[in-house]
C-alpha cells in the first residue's frame, strides 16, 4: 500500500496469481467489462500472439470518496502474473508489494496438480520477497466452474470448509463470479491495512463504508456485502477488524 | 531472500509518471502540427510541473501589434502563464479568456486517474465575439483599439462545441499515446529487472555447483589416496603367497604329487593376477592423484612399437592373430615417458589380440599429422586462420591398433576408458580383464597431453586411435582445448 496523506490518497495492489491458463488475464478483462467506465483505467495487457501473458496484466481503478475527513482517493492497482512456469522471476517482481493475493484455480480434476505446485511457487515467491503466506490477505477463486470435469460443489464446499481461505467459484469468460472474488479480496486487503495503519482514524471511513464506496464507485451500489459474502468456506480466519 | 532492486517497485508500484519520460517530444510536436494544420488554433502541451512539451502556433496578427505595446505586452504574458497553470476544474476542462476577447480552451491530460499535463489550444475567437471588450484598451493608452478590433475580427470564429470536440479528441490521441508509450516503458523495464533476476538465480546455482564440485574432487581424492594405500598393502602380502607357492612348485620344500604341484602351479598363477590387478590399481589411482611422475625425455614412437610387437608377437602366434606394424620413419619427436608410452601400447595391442578370433589380423600403424587445430572441429574460419604460423607448430602422431574382433558398439565407445567398465559385464563373459587396462591408457595419454578415441574397424572389429602431441607442440604450450573443468 502506498499511503499519501497530503494528497489524501491510498493506492492498493492486489495480485491474481494462479498456474498457467487458470484464467487470470480472462478474470482482469471481466472486471474491466463489468466495472463502471469513469472508475476503471485503460486495462494494460502483455500478451503474447498465442493469448499467453508474456509480463503481466494490469487494470487500474480509480474513485473518488467522501468521507468524514474530506474526499479521499483510492487507486486499486491490479495485477496478474504470467502464469508458466518459466516467467518464476517475472511473477515474483510482479507479486512484490501486493496488499493481497486472489488465487485463481482452474477447477478441472486434472488440473488438481498444477494448482498445488502454483500454489506453494506463491508460498516459495512469497518467503523469497521475505513476506509468508500468513501476512498476505488471501482468497481462492475456483474458475471454470462451466467446464466439464470439474470438481463438483460439494467437492468445494467441503474442501473450503477445511482451509481457512474464502473460496469463490467462478466462470470469468462469463463474467460470473469475477465482481464476488473480487469484492471479496478488496475487503480483506483493506481490512488489513485498517487494522495495520489504522485507516478508520487517519482516513475517518470505516472498512464497511469504504466498501460500500468502493462498490457505488464502480456500478455495484448496495451490493458490497452480498458480492463480499458470496464464498465458501473461509470461517475459521474470522473476518480481521470487524 | 531475493534482492531484488528496489527499483523494480516502481515498474509494478503505483508511481506517477512523468509526461516527459514516456512521451517522444518530436513525435508530439508532429501530432500538434497535424492538428495545427486542420484546424488553424495554435496547440501547446505542457507537462504536470510546467514543462512545455510541444508549441505549435502562428503568432496572429492581433498578438504581434498587441506585442509591441510594452503595458500590453505584459497583460499578454500574464494571460499565457495563467492558461499554463488555472486549475482544469473536476471535470479536467476549462475556459480562459484573454483580455482581448479571444480565448484559450485548456484540457487535462489523465494517466491512471492522475493529470500528468494539460493541453493548452488557443488563442482563439469565440463564435460570438463582436468587438474586443474594454479589457483591451484598459491595458495600454497607446494601444489603437480600432486598428485592435479590425485585427480581432479577422481571427477564425470557432464555436465552443467545435473546440471541444477537437480538444477531446486530442486529449483522447494524447492518452492513447501516454498509454502505448508507459506500456513499453513497463515492459523493457520489466524485462531488464526479470533477466537480471533470473542471472542472480543462475548465479547462486553456479555458485552452489562449484562448491559441490569442490566437496566431489576432494572425495576423489581421498578416494585415491585410499587406493594407492590400500594396494600397497595388499602386495605386502601377496609377495609372500607369489614366493613361497612358487618355491613349493619348484620342489624346494621337497617333490610334489602331480596333484599337488598343479594346485600349487594354480595359486601362484592366480597370485599373479591379482598381483597385476593391484598394481594396475595403484596405476590408476596414482594417475589419478597426479602422483605418478611422467620421466618425459626426447623419444621417437618407432621404437616403442617395435618393442611391443616383438614383446606380444608371441602371443599373437599362440592364438594364430596377425601381428602387423607400418611405422616406417615416423620422424617426430616426442617428449614422452617411452617406459609409459610401451605400457599403453603393450595395453592396447594386447586387448586388440585378446579380442580378434583365430586367422584375424592386428595392425599398428604410426603416422605424423597435424593437430586438430588445423585439421577441423570447431568454428572453420576460425581455425584456418594463421595457419602458415602455427602449422609447425601443431605436428603430431597418430597411432592406430586395429583389430578385426568383435568391435565395440558405437554407444559403449566413450565409456571403455572408465575404469572397472565392461562393455559385457555379465559374470559369464567370455573374455577376462579388470576392466582397469584402458582407463589407466587413458590417463597416459592425457597426461601426455595427447588423445585417444575408438573408431569402428569396416567391416568389423575396433580402431583404437592415439594422438601425442610433438615435443615442439608441447613446449610452445599452444591453449588446450580441453575445457576447464575437466581439465
């Protein structure tokens, strides 16, 4: 985060990690589809001619909001990272100084492997940045929901009730579950950085407004909390803050 | 943990850019020009902090009289610098008049939420503007108002909505090209801080490689230290089992049965095998430590050839193999260990006869040749070069022993000269050996500085070719061409 108090501005990264073809890229152009013009950026793509992302993507969002201090800036920077195994060094540039991490999951049985050791490369890029997986705010998108073969939902459902991470299930080329996941991982970075740099009383709004904010800003007034609340498992952190 | 510059931060961070560093001054000034020509308004681009980044306009008739009324003048210079800096307003879009009726339209230029500089269009005469305001006179008594306002009137009317389309459309062109323009300064940043990441990482690796590299060659090492003492303390023994088996079978201790005397016969010859696998062992562990000294003195490898022809022909007669050596004048000198040299020759010619059937024919024939500096290998026009100057200088032998027995396969070639390797290890294989033979050649040869390598003999049996570098070769120390590591 990089908080600018005479500007009254506060930029937030968030990163969308995942294995190769999980749908990250697909994931950022949904949100930018799906996100009000005036508060989204132009989404910067690093695509190969084969639709493989060479570097990194990055949609910025950008909105205004009144608070009890005066009006207040946000900037949501967000990223992916290049997804194949041989980018490692691309992805952990990309990933330093995230506020939070969404991890896309392709949902088919068969990629069940390739989620694991993308999984534990964040584990791995993360301690190399000298940050561990318990300081970085952390929900688990399952794409594809759409395809065949994948895991079912009780599947999920029982396998999010056994970790700690929200789990929320997506179908990004439609669109579906892109806003949830992405609410859900705004929330977490920012009640992080509430309860870190105690933003309730430097900034005078508190993490629900902030959301609801957010929310209005970008075309989803009223729904911050539906979209927040719309995973699985993810009870056993509590809700940071609240 | 990685140390990443933290320069990188500000690829992937939030940092504002600076219009100057993305944007190509020439390539903006040629897209003002363009719009300067279409429309006729003058264009100026001006960074966030006041750098002007583009000027296009022809100074209007009205502009160069009001110039040259010095309290107009100055009333004139105020208005520029307040276009360059009134605030655009939230919607990033505003209007400032000029004292003589004229205007300046002046639109933000936003990056990722933030004005990184504004576009500055103007003068210009509003659709509506009669006659200069009052404004106009008030700045200079001498200013002539009527030769003004004729002035004014012929400056081009543009409408308000015209202007704003024009302006929106620049802004937005401008935006694209801040846009494209931070892309690739993202990506070549990027990638620079990704290659450099990933030469940090090869460079642990390496760094990890040569300390195991380290720990393996001082394992070897000890490992042969631990050979040559080891063997020496074998033959300690077995000098005594050879001794008293051979005094029995000579009937020192008294006559034996023909019984007894064949058993005894066995042990002593079987002590000799052993006694010759031990020393082959401490051969190769002394050459492999670098112990065993080479007494290298001029020697010629005629003589050599000839001693270890006459040595196995015997051999060779027993087991109806034709022994055969072309070595006529071989007139190269060598500095060479002639003692080590028959060893390696006696090895090879042995092994040959070992594994050429009856009525089979071995040949040994020695020629001079030029290095493999010159004769190909490696990049052509490279190694031609200077050849008049080092040709002398790379004289060599060649000696090839070769056999018409069972060949080797072309798969198994590099590995015989690994000690303890059988190309049939099997416990029921037809031919003896150690296996230690040709590893210990080989380390001969290397230390020698030479070469030896197996070749397939048409249409069957195997070519062993030994190269030895001349005396003169060796002392003009030409760059080996082994690499490093393995030296």
């Amino acid at each position: 985060m990089q908080l600018n108090f005479a500007a009254r501005e506060v930029a937030i990264k968030l990163v969308y990690y995942g294995p190769a073809l999980s749908g990250k890229t697909t994931n950022l152009k949904a949100l930018h589809e799906l996100t009000k013009a005036d508060s989204r950026g132009r989404l910067m793509t690093l695509e190969t001619k084969d639709d493989r992302t060479l570097f990194f993507d990055m949609l910025p969002l950008v909105f205004k909001a009144e608070t009890e201090g005066g009006a207040m800036n946000l900037r949501v920077k967000v990223f992916t990272v290049p997804g194949q195994v041989v980018h490692a060094s691309t992805r952990r540039l990309v990933l330093q100084g995230a506020d939070a991490v969404a991890f896309i999951a392709d949902s088919q049985v068969a990629e069940t492997e390739n989620n694991a050791a993308s999984f534990l490369d964040l584990r791995t890029n993360l301690k190399e940045l000298g940050r561990s997986m318990r300081d970085v705010p952390l929900v688990i998108q399952f794409n594809k929901r759409d395809l065949p073969g994948v895991r079912t939902d009780a599947e999920l459902d029982e396998l999010a009730r056994r970790g700690k991470e929200p789990v929320f299930k997506a179908s990004a080329v439609h669109g579906q579950g892109v806003m949830e996941s992405f609410f859900g991982l705004l929330e977490r970075a920012w009640r992080k950085l509430d309860a870190e740099h105690d933003l309730r009383s430097k900034l005078g709004i508190q993490p629900d407004e902030f959301l609801a904010k957010a929310a209005s800003s970008l075309g989803y007034e009223g729904k911050a909390r539906m979209l927040c609340d719309a995973h699985v498992g993810g009870a056993r952190s509590g809700k940071a803050g609240a | 943990m990685s140390d990443i510059p933290p320069a990188s931060q500000d690829v992937v961070g939030d940092q504002p850019i600076a219009l100057e560093d993305v944007v190509d001054r020439d390539a903006l000034d040629d897209l003002c020009k363009s719009i300067h020509a279409l429309f006729g308004i003058g264009v100026r681009v001006y960074a966030s902090q006041g750098a002007l980044l583009a000027n296009v306009a022809n100074e209007l008739e009205l502009c160069r009289y009001i110039n040259e009324v010095p309290g107009s003048r100055a009333a004139c210079g105020a208005t520029v610098s307040a276009a360059k800096s009134v605030a655009p307003g939230d919607d990033g879009e505003v209007t400032h008049p000029c004292f003589t009726g004229l205007a300046y339209h002046i639109v933000s230029l936003v990056h990722e939420g933030r004005r990184v500089g504004r576009i500055v269009l103007g003068p210009y005469a509003p659709a509506g503007l009669r006659e200069p305001p009052p404004s106009l006179a008030e700045t200079d008594k001498r200013l002539d108002v009527v030769q003004a306002s004729e002035l004014a009137a012929k400056v081009p009317r543009v409408k308000q909505e015209a202007l704003q389309r024009i302006a929106g459309h620049l802004k937005e062109t401008l935006e694209l090209i801040i846009f494209s323009s931070h892309k690739a300064w993202v990506t070549s940043k990027l990638h620079l801080y990704s290659v450099r990441e990933s030469y940090r990482e090869l460079q642990d690796k390496t760094t990890r490689l040569e300390q195991t590299l380290t720990r393996l060659k001082e394992v070897d090492r000890l490992k042969s230290n631990f050979l040559a003492t080891m063997s020496h303390e074998l033959r300690t023994p077995l000098t005594s089992i050879i001794g008293y088996s051979e005094m029995l079978a000579e009937g020192i201790a008294g006559e034996l049965a023909p019984e007894q005397q064949e058993y005894v016969r066995t042990i002593h010859a079987k002590g000799e095998q052993l006694l010759r696998l031990i020393m082959g062992l401490l051969d190769l562990s002394k050459l492999e430590s670098g112990t065993m000294s080479l007494r290298q003195a001029p020697a010629q490898i005629g003589p050599v050839l000839n001693e270890v022809i006459t040595t196995l022909a015997p051999v060779a007669r027993k087991k109806d193999v034709e022994l055969a050596i072309d070595s006529d004048g071989v007139p190269c000198e060598l500095a060479a260990d002639a003692e080590r040299l028959r060893q390696v020759f006696i090895n090879l010619v042995d092994n040959a006869v070992k594994f050429t059937p009856k009525g089979g024919k071995v040949t040994v024939r020695a020629r001079v040749t030029e290095g493999p500096a010159l004769s190909g290998g490696g990049d052509d026009d490279d190694d031609s070069a200077g050849a008049v100057l080092l040709a002398p200088l790379l004289k060599q032998v060649e000696i090839r022993v070769s056999d018409t027995g069972i060949g080797i396969p072309a798969a198994e070639r590099a590995k015989v000269f690994e000690a303890f390797y059988q190309v049939d290890s099997s416990s029921t294989r037809e031919y003896g050996g150690t296996g230690l033979g040709l590893s210990i050649v080989k380390r001969i040869v290397d230390a020698h500085g030479g070469q030896v390598s197996v070749e397939g003999n048409e249409p069957n049996g195997t070519v062993f070719v030994v190269t030895l570098p001349s005396a003169q070769t060796r002392r003009a120390a030409l760059p080996s061409r082994v690499p490093p590591a393995l030296a």
